[in-house]
C-alpha cells in the first residue's frame, strides 16, 4: 500500500485538512492556518489503560504507569542527553502527556518548524532505554506521584472511578504508585513501545502556517514504509450497574467535594455528540438543576462533563457541598422527573446551540485544532465533520439517551469529607 | 500587529486591535482601584453579585438563557493584581457574526455589549444596595472559596510566602480577602463599589478582532457614555507603589500540614532599575528557572533527582524573583543549597554560554510572537501593560530582548538575594 492523500473540506467553517495514510499506515492531519506558531503532536493510541495486552500470542502485564513512565523517558537521547535541549536551542515549547488511552509528543514554535518537527519524529522513532535512566526516572516520578496525591481533585476523580468499575484499570492513577514505578524495567519498556508505538496505530497532527508535502518528506525520511501487523484492543462488554453506589474517605479539604457519576457503557464515537449534548441539556447553568442548588446554596464550584474514550463512557457532576448526600437525592430526583417528562426541547435547543458555539471557538487555536483532529483519529472520526455532527443530533436521540441512562442502577458518588482537625497543625 | 489607541476622556481608553484572522472577537473592560482589604471583598462579592441578575434579566438563569442564546457569550467577571492596583474586569469573548447560522437574525456584538451595559449601569439594584439575599449568598461563596485554599497546596504556599515577603505592603493583602473583611461587606457597600469604579476609576477597554464600522459605532456610543458618568468628577488615584522591606537575614518560616510532599518557596529580591522595561529580568528569570532546559529544572530535578518541579518567575512590580518546589522536607537544604549554586554560576557572565543566551531569547521572543495567535492572551496582556504604564509596541519589545547581554544576567544574579524562605512540610498521620 503506498502513501495516500486526500482534501477533505468544511465549506461552512471555512476549513480545509489534508489527510495523509502513509504507506506504513501512519495517520497525517494537517490544516493550515495563517498563524505566527504552529502546533505539532506526535501521539500514540496507548495510555495507562493498556496494562494487559497480547503481543505475538503472548499474553503480557506489565506495571501500573508504564506507558506515562516511556513517555517522560522517550526525551532523553542516546548520549544521555535531554531532546527538550534540542527544542530549546531553536526555540520550540516541547511537551508530552500521557492519558488513559493516549499519548502525545507535542511542541509549539514561531521559527525553524520543520527543524522542530524533524527533531519531534526522530525522537518518537528512536526511543533509548537503559537501566540507569530508569532508576534515575524512578525517583523524579515518585515525586510526580506524591505531588498528584495531595491533590484532592485527584483523589476524588480516582475514587469516582472505584464506584464505577469494579476492575477496569482507569481506577489505577495513570503515573502509578510508588511501589509499582519500583518494577518497571528497561525490558518491558521496550516491550511496550514495540507493542503499540507502531506507526498504523499512531498519528501526527500539525496545524499552522506550514506545508504538508515538507511534513510527508521529513516522515519519509525516519518513517520506512513497512507497515506492521496492527494492534489488538480488547473490547470487553461492561455492564451497566456500577461497582458501588458510595465511595468516600477524609482528606485535607475545607468542604466536602463531590463527584456524581453516571455509568454508560453504551457510548460510542456515533453517539458522542448526542450524549454530550443530553448532560449539557439537562446539567448546564441554563438549566433548572443547577439554578435550584446554586440558589439553594447547596453547590459550589460546579462542574458537568461527558467524558468518552476507548476504556470508559460516563457523565458526571461535582462540585463543594456542605451535604453531598442532599445534591444526590436531588440529582436522582432530577433523573426520574427527566425519564418521566422527557428533556425539554428548549433545553435541548439551547445545547445544540452551545455545542456549535464551543467548535467555533476552538477553530482559532492551533492548539485546540491539532488536538482535535488527535481526538478525531483515536476515535475513527473525521475532524471537519464536527459541527455537523452536533447539528445532526436529532431532539429523539436525545430522549432515548436520557432513558437508558438515567436509571439507578448507574448512579454512584465519590465524596471527600474533610478531617476533623484543621488542616494546618498548630492552629 | 497595529494597536490603535482611541481616548474618550473621563479616564477612559480604547485599544483596538483589528485582525479578520480569527472566528471569535474578545472585548475586556477594566477599572483601577486602589487595592486595600476593603476593596478587596467588596470587588470579589460583586463580581458574583453581577451574576445574579440585572434589571433586564432578573436571575441567573436568564442571564444565563441570554447568553446562550448570543451563541454562548462567554462573560468572565473577576478581578487581578496588576502592579499595585486591583483591577476589576468584564471580558466577554463572542463567534463573530460571520459565523452565525444562516437564517438566524442576531446581532451578538451588539448583543454583547448591551449585555455590559447592562451589568455596569443597570444591575439588579434599589434604593442603593443590590438584593441581601444575594450579597449573603455570595458572601458565602466567597468565605468557602477562602477556606478552600488549603486545598491546592502549591497555591496556599505561594500565597503564604507572598504575604511574608510583602508584608506592610498592599500585596500582602490575599486576593480572595479574609473572612473577616468579606463577612463586612454589605449589600450597601458592594453597590457604593460598582458605582465608584463605573463613576472615578481609569478605565482600560480593549477590542480584538474584526473591527467593523458598525461596532465601532456601538463601542464609541458605549465608552462615551461611561466618560460622560464621570465628567466633572475626580478620577481615583493609583495605588502607592511602597518598597518591601528588606531583610538583613533570610526569613525561614515552617508550617506543617497533613500532606504527601512538602511545598517550598523562596523569595529573592533582584536589583531595581530605573526602567521598568528592560528585559533583563525576563532574560535571567528564563535561564535560571523559567523553562524546561533553565538551571533549576536540569539541575535539581533531572541530575540530583530531588524533585518534580522547581521554577521560578520573575515579578517586576515588586522586583523579585520566586522558586517554587514541590519538595521532601529531607531534600530541602540540598535543592536551597543547588538553588543557591547556580545562582552564584550565574553571576560569572562567563558561566552564561552564547548558545544559551541565544536560545533563551529566542524563547522569549517566540512567545510574543505566539501572543498574536491567542486574542484572548493578547487582550489580557495588553490590559496588564496599560496598567503598569509600560510600552505596548511588541516589536520594540522584542528589540529590547535582542539587546540583553549575559553581563546583564550576571548582573542580576549577583545583586539576587533570597529574603523569605517558606516551608509547607508535608507529613502524613
């Protein structure tokens, strides 16, 4: 199979993206736009998700935080060196994160791209592992953990999970914990790398002032044009009812926190934009439930959010509450009345009509754009399409998402209660 | 990028600037108070308070409903320290009408603004108070917001340090107030504060994006009106800019909290020059903390493996420089003592490479070039320049840059002296 590329064209956004299949089955997104910096990613469908895999019949675990462990080393070089240096020395912002089913190499510049972009896929393809830069790592992301863990967002998100799976691993932080960064080895990075950063299971996306036939020539250049056998996803059914209805602990915290979620493994990249814009429907400030807690004074720092991604679907809401138990039972509340009476079709007007604004606002970022057509890729969607896709979730669609969602079995809550002491010793 | 500077008198400017570049148009309107504890909690409860109804759309949820149906007009009331003063601002942010649906017949900009109108001129008041209930309410929120704190302890240890460092000065006040000076604030005073900033404070108003005839038209209508409020009367002074003090001796302060890693951070005060645009500072901060390859993160993360983060910012208003580190208390005295080492490196312009000096500024210009990128960062940047009274002309901007030589570092590193070093020991029960 040889290298392919197509136009694909947005007339009403006004936006135009060239899509490259390269011929070792790499994915190439590139919409140019007349902008001062451009934006580059790298990325893998890989996270932290992906801790039992099979790899030529051999089925393999390996530990917990794996996959953001290889990213925080895939900067370093042969000669020990740092690849952020490299960056640096031509003026590119570099960076890398890792996510429960991703991750991603990525720098912004003003200057000397392709130099940048050369530097970007050089390292992704050439990764440099040994025991001596593993110990060395070993103690920066101890830290790295520790760090995260006196976050109580963290903790509560984590708990949120633990309500809702019972063994899925985003119940797991993505960098790990301490005791399971302690084995991971050389070996099984490598392991790792070989099992999913294979170019058909991996995508670059660029948005900028820049030419994509002199993007192509650089991955022609460290790319060969063999393509590998692909990566296999397991995709086990899970059920809808949660893991347990309640999962709360203390923490240094001045209010309780609270995080209410909705399980729904029936989400899937064609009914995204349905599902988002059902919560946006029925949890946005627009709406009656959050006028009613926030004028009750029940709820602050009030959060609403569909997440979909290749290990988990929910939707949730959270926020600071002196009695999370009474924003739960007015949630449950809310959900029966919804079931019971249908989303209002003014909300869910409304919504669409959000959806549709927030798209327009992310087509003037390079950041957000190139992000996008990553998210699109891990997903099997086409980028451009986006708009429309929210403009073609029918009001039906909508109903029937609120009634198979919005049953019981699916609720749980993650609360952090604060200790009974002052946080502060001494005080 | 022109930026093009109109003034409607009254204390009242406009900076335009006018690109077809972009989808969406962001419009911010500022005012100057001086920042004392009372102003404090008064502008933090009003912000809130705006929300909650205007005389047009009495509560929240059709305040909320009009946004929405302006395309989801994005409104953000705060308010910031810049320099010495407390600004109070409305940025609204907006799809420029190109983009509306065909068919649809609405005027968002025109829409937008009517909108700040509203919540400047016409809020949801009587008698010369907004309503009790909803001053209490988010008087509330606000008392919660200051409990909560504590809860991000890279910030409270920021802001603890901060208050050390400045004590005696108005920046040691704490941005979100005490509960004390919030509990204070009456439905009264948070309405005698909105009509003091809209009636005596300068007032900085910015545009970016497409600049038409028609809303210029609706902006000078606007801004003349707000002008027009304040003719005759006297305009607010500016916060006293007040030297911190010195300490002849560092000042170490520990505090312990239940937590899984401690939170340092020093503060050092850097030599003061007479021009508050050199770059020099931003150039030495840079190197020394600032990115990724700066000595702090190659040094005391990546070789000693000491910690996660360590960096630093520069703060040119009070003429410091401040390390933040994510820490073990066991680690502290080695990350202070490398700390303290490369900055005596620094000092020795010959322990400044060209290469490094190169790429530094090279870092630093690109940043300002990727400004004109983000309407947004360019509006919120050109309000804070206004406000400190410093130049706006990117391109002499980065002239200045260009012209900072490693002597110039080396300078500063030499004349850096830590004054506060505070501690949030983490230790688990």
């Amino acid at each position: 199979m040889g290298t392919k590329t197509e136009i694909v064209r947005n007339a009403f956004i006004g936006e135009e993206m060239t899509k490259i299949t390269h011929a070792s089955g790499l994915m190439i997104y590139v919409i140019k736009k007349e902008f001062k910096s451009a934006y580059a990613i790298f990325g893998t469908r890989y996270g932290s998700f992906d801790n039992e895999f099979v790899v030529d019949g051999e089925n393999i675990t390996v530990p917990h935080g794996i996959a953001h462990f290889l990213e925080h080393k895939m900067f370093e070089t042969e000669d020990g060196g740092d690849t952020f240096e490299q960056f640096a020395e031509i003026g590119a912002d570099a960076n890398a994160y890792t996510s429960t089913d991703r991750t991603a190499y990525l720098f912004s510049c003003t200057e000397d791209f392709y130099k940048a972009f050369e530097t970007l896929v050089n390292m992704v393809v050439t990764p440099v592992f040994t025991k001596e830069n593993v110990e060395k790592e070993q103690g920066i992301i101890a830290q790295e953990i520790k760090m995260c863990e006196d976050r109580p967002s963290n903790t509560l998100h984590y708990n949120l999970m633990k309500a809702l799976y019972e063994k899925n691993p985003v119940r797991i932080p993505i960098a790990g914990t301490v005791e399971s960064i302690s084995e991971i080895t050389a070996e099984l990075l490598y392991k790792c790398y070989n099992a999913f950063y294979r170019m058909n299971n991996m995508a670059i996306c660029v948005c900028g002032d820049v030419d994509s036939d002199k993007i192509l020539e650089i991955v022609d250049r460290y790319v060969p044009s063999v393509s590998e056998s692909e990566v296999e996803f397991s995709d086990e059914a899970d059920s809808p009812r949660v893991n347990a209805a309640l999962v709360s602990e203390e923490a240094e915290v001045s209010k309780p926190m609270f995080r209410i979620g909705v399980k729904f493994p029936e989400g899937t990249s064609e009914n995204s934009c349905a599902c988002e814009i059902l919560w946006e429907a029925l949890f946005s400030s627009c709406e009656d439930f959050f006028s009613d807690i926030y004028e009750s004074e029940l709820v602050s720092g009030y959060r609403y959010y569909y997440e979909y991604s290749r290990p988990c679907s929910y939707f949730a809401i959270g926020g600071d509450s002196d009695s999370p138990e009474a924003v739960f039972k007015k949630f449950k509340e809310y959900a029966a009345k919804t079931v019971a009476n249908g989303v209002s079709k003014e909300a869910f007007e409304r919504a669409k009509r959000n959806a549709y604004a927030d798209v327009i606002r992310d087509f003037d970022y390079s950041e957000e754009i190139a992000e996008g057509m990553f998210e699109s890729f891990l997903v099997n969607e086409n980028y451009l399409d986006i708009a429309e896709s929210y403009q073609a979730v029918s009001y039906d669609e909508v109903q029937e998402l609120a009634k198979i969602a919005l049953s019981d079995e699916r609720f749980c809550m993650s609360v952090l209660y604060p200790r009974a002491k002052s946080p502060l010793k001494g005080e | 990028m022109e930026i093009k500077q109109v003034e409607f008198g009254g204390g009242v400017s406009l900076g335009v600037i006018n690109t077809d570049k972009f989808k969406n148009n962001w419009f911010s309107l500022s005012f100057a108070l001086p920042r004392t504890p009372e102003n404090i909690a008064n502008v933090g409860v009003l912000a809130n308070v705006l929300k909650r109804g205007t005389q047009k759309h009495r509560t929240m949820k059709e305040i909320e409903r009009y946004l929405c149906s302006l395309y989801d007009l994005s409104v953000d009331i705060t308010d910031v320290t810049v320099d010495y003063d407390l600004i109070f601002k409305i940025q609204v942010g907006f799809i420029d009408d190109a983009f509306v649906p065909l068919g649809e017949r609405v005027n968002v900009f025109e829409g937008a603004i009517e909108f700040v109108k509203e919540l400047l001129f016409e809020p949801l008041a009587e008698n010369g108070e907004f309503s009790k209930d909803y001053t209490e309410s988010e008087k509330k929120h606000r008392i919660d917001k200051i409990k909560a704190e504590i809860n991000n302890k890279d910030v409270y240890a920021f802001k603890r340090c901060n208050e050390i460092a400045c004590e005696g000065t108005p920046l040691a006040y704490n941005g979100n107030g005490t509960i004390d000076t919030v509990s204070a604030v009456t439905p009264k005073s948070v309405y005698g504060t909105l009509q003091y900033a809209v009636g005596h404070c300068r007032a900085e108003a910015v545009f970016a994006g497409n600049y038409t005839e028609s809303k210029e038209e609706v902006l000078k209508e606007f801004l003349s009106t707000l002008a027009a409020k304040r003719e005759g009367k006297a305009l607010s002074p500016r916060t006293e800019r007040v030297s911190l003090k010195a300490f002849d001796k560092t000042k170490e302060v520990t505090e312990q909290i239940d937590a899984k890693q401690g939170r340092m951070v020093l503060s050092f005060s850097i030599p003061k020059s007479d021009d508050r645009a050199d770059m020099s500072v931003a150039v030495f901060n840079e190197i020394f903390g600032g990115s990724p390859v700066s000595r702090l993160f190659t040094n005391v993360r990546e070789r000693l493996s000491l910690c996660y983060y360590c960096s630093s910012m520069a703060e040119k208003s009070t003429w410091r420089v401040i390390v933040r580190s994510g820490i073990d208390i066991e680690n502290r005295q080695k990350a202070i003592d490398e700390i303290s080492r490369q900055l005596g490196l620094l000092s020795n312009p010959e322990n400044i490479s060209d290469e490094e000096l190169e790429s530094t500024k090279i870092s630093i210009l690109s940043s300002y070039d990727a400004m004109s990128d983000s309407l947004p960062n360019l509006v919120s940047w050109y309000m804070r320049m206004r406000w400190y009274g410093l130049d706006t002309d990117i391109e002499a901007i980065k002239e200045r840059v260009r012209a900072v030589t490693s002597a110039d570092v080396a300078d500063i590193a030499r004349g850096t002296k830590m004054q506060v070093s505070y501690f949030l020991d983490g230790k688990e029960e």
